[in-house]
C-alpha cells in the first residue's frame, strides 16, 4: 500500500489522502524497533512530516505497524492523550492514530468488541473528513483491520456477532463506494483498492452465511466501469479467484468453479503452503467431480489423506471404501463446507461399478449392488440409480422397465467422465 500525501503548508491539516494498492513485500520495515508508545508516533508524525507513505501504511497497521509497542503500564485513555498530543499539527490524523493504537490496547485487554469500536471510528474520521473527493479515500491499511478485529469481537461476544459483522459489512461498502467512485488518472485511481474491499466482503458474507450477497459484487467487478483485473495485486487477485470458486461451487458452476480456484492455485505464492492447502481443500473435490484424479503426490505433499481412500474408491467403483471413507470424515468435510460436494461423487463410483459388472458380462446388478453395499436393494432403486446415471450422461443407453433390464450403446456406453463434465 502506498500513501500520497499533500500537507498544507501550515501543516494543520491534510488536503489530500489517497492510497493505491502495490506489493507490500517491497516496504522495508520501519517500526520494528519502535517499542515505546512516544517513539511510534514520533514516527507516524515523521512519516507524515516527510509524505513518506511507504512508512505511514505500514505504522498504520493495527496488527503489524504498532504490534511491538509497550502499552501495558498504560490506560486507553493515556494512550489516546499522547497520540493527540503529540500529532495536533497534524490535526484529524491526531484522532486517526489515536484510535488505532486504542483498538490495540483493548485488543490487549482482550477486549475486543471495543477494539472493533475503537478501529471503525479511526477509519470514519478519515472517511468523514475526506469525503468523495476524487483524490481521496480511507486507507487500504485501515480497512484490513476492522474484520479481523471484528472477528476476535466474534469470537466473544455471542449474539452480538451477528450486529458487530453487519457493522463492518456497513463500513467497508462505504469504503467501497467510495474508491469505486475514483476519477483520476489510472496510476492515482483509488478504484485500485476495490478488489481488496470486495474480498473482505465476500469474508463477512461467508461468516453471515449469506453468499447470494456476494454475487452483486461479482457482477460490479466483472462490469465495464471496473479496472482491467489484470492491474490488481496478485494477492488480491488470488484471493477473489478462490472465493469465486468457492461461490460457484455452491451454486452447481463445477467448471467455472475448477477455472476460478486452478487461477488461485497456480498464482498463490509457493511459501504460502497454509493458503495453498485451503484452496485445495475445495479443488480437489471439485475436479473430482469432473473425472481429474490428485496424484498421490499431492494427497502427500499438503497433507490431504482423506482423499486418499476417496480417489481409490471412485477409480476401483468400490462402494463400501466410499461409504467408509465418507463416514470417518464426514465431520471435516461438513466444517470445510465440501461434505455435499463428496457426496455427490457417489454417482461416479456407481458409475465406475457397473461399467465393471458390464465389462464383465456375466454378473447381475442386484447381486453386486448386496455385495457392494452389505444389504439388499430392491429392483426399484436400482432402476432408479441406473435411471439417473443415463440422465447425467455418465452411461449412453437405457432402461427397459418391463424386462428390468439395461440397453447400452454399442459405441462407448459409459463415457469418459470428463467428457461427461465437459
């Protein structure tokens, strides 16, 4: 993130505050050394002082730029003095920083619901003092906190979690209304920190379990007025790739799901192997449902051994081992949000089972089927899966009701599956 700043010459207060979205990894780190409460606003005020934006966004973080400052001898109310005191020159950014550390202060008290309170005003006082000028907006530093000062609120507060998220939910579409309205030239357009803000969006809606809400923002970022995504941050852009593919997952799009989350995979850093693993905790179901089998390595590699006893399954239409595998991990698949998705493979191991009783000619679906599942099915309800198998298109022929029998195709009776997907 980077600042550009334009003081007046008095230095009482702040024309313009605008920020545009770059790598962070590219800022040297400037607070690590600042332990006392004094020398961190010295700092804030020196970066200021010198319209050094590279150091003001990192100082400006509420998890990172004042994380290493001694607070604890130290009521909110003393913290808030000194920060007002020593940045008066700098007159709304006095109150801006104030807040800031205040939040981290009740953060430290474990007191989140106020550290949530006290970071949204921070972030209001910037935006009530720089409305919708072409020039301005909240900080993208500024906005990443309140979710994850909200979150911690979540986790404590109970009933109250429900109000605290819609709160944020509130602010940042204010923020993205705002950046959204960007009129400059394209290397100053605060429209560059939209697609941050539509992530931290689509987070609060997955928590509020109301994902219909995200496909609005979906629709404004895929629309004429938005920025090419290719201008984006690659972090950014990894990041609303894979909650787009989450998103078309549950709406039944598996192949726009499969392109949105490969997107995530491929670009997402390779050191990042927590990030790496959660979005493959999604595409590997996904293109299993497509017919593309992991490879044992990469079951390996990111620890995904539920998936080992799946695949074998599906590839060797073993029902039983399906079910069993299904059953032992059955509460890991509904946390992760995938469990509907692994059940629908189902149809494919059935489909892979008779295409072996096919093949083999001379066995009958109800005995495989006792066999398979350990108990008796009916000719109804195999005529039913067969039924289902031919309306999905996983077997070319059909069923012949009255002589309960099956007609394939001669020319290739059960397609490939990704043809079938396809």
């Amino acid at each position: 993130v980077v600042f550009e700043l334009d003081l007046r010459e008095d230095g009482a207060a702040i024309q313009a505050f605008l920020f545009r979205v770059t790598h962070q990894s590219t800022v040297p780190n400037l607070f690590i050394k600042a332990k006392s409460l004094a020398e961190y606003v010295d700092r804030v005020g020196s970066a200021l002082a010198a319209k050094n934006g590279d150091a003001l966004a990192q100082l400006l973080g509420l998890t990172a730029g004042c994380a290493n400052v001694e607070l604890r001898s130290m009521s909110v109310e003393q913290v808030g003095h000194i920060c007002q005191s020593k940045l008066s020159r700098f007159d709304v950014f006095s109150e801006v920083v104030a807040g800031i550390v205040q939040a981290r202060k009740h953060i430290e008290n474990q007191h989140f619901a106020e550290a949530y309170t006290a970071q949204i005003a921070s972030v209001m006082y910037v935006s009530l003092s720089f409305p919708l000028s072409p020039s301005v907006t909240p900080s993208d530093a500024m906005l990443r906190e309140p979710p994850t000062a909200d979150h911690e609120a979540s986790e404590k507060a109970g009933d109250e979690v429900h109000d605290s998220l819609r709160s944020a939910e509130q602010h940042l579409k204010k923020g993205f209304a705002m950046a959204a309205n960007g009129r400059v030239p394209a290397e100053h357009n605060k429209q560059m920190g939209t697609l941050f803000i539509v992530n931290q969006l689509f987070k609060i809606y997955f928590k509020l379990n109301m994902i219909h809400l995200c496909r609005n923002l979906i629709r404004a970022v895929e629309g004429p007025a938005f920025p090419p995504f290719e201008r984006f941050s690659k972090s950014d852009k990894v990041t609303y790739q894979y909650y787009v593919g989450r998103i078309s997952m549950f709406e039944d799009q598996y192949q726009k799901a499969e392109t949105c989350l490969d997107y995530a995979w491929k670009h997402c850093h390779r050191g990042k192997l927590r990030n790496k693993r959660m979005i493959l905790q999604f595409l590997v179901p996904v293109k299993l449902l497509l017919g593309v089998m992991p490879s044992p390595k990469l079951v390996a590699d990111y620890a995904l051994e539920e998936y080992t006893g799946l695949t074998d399954a599906i590839r060797d239409g073993n029902l039983r081992l399906f079910t069993e595998y299904l059953n032992k991990y059955q509460d890991k698949f509904v946390q992760q949000g995938v469990y509907l998705l692994i059940e629908k493979l189902r149809l494919l191991v059935l489909r892979n089972l008779f295409k072996k009783v096919y093949v083999a000619g001379s066995l009958h679906f109800q005995v495989v089927l006792r066999f398979a599942t350990g108990g008796d099915m009916d000719m109804d309800e195999i005529e039913c899966i067969l039924t289902n198998l031919i309306f999905k298109g996983y077997i070319k022929g059909y069923m012949s009701h009255t002589k309960k029998i099956l007609v394939v195709s001669k020319a290739q009776p059960f397609p490939p599956i990704v043809d079938v997907s396809s």
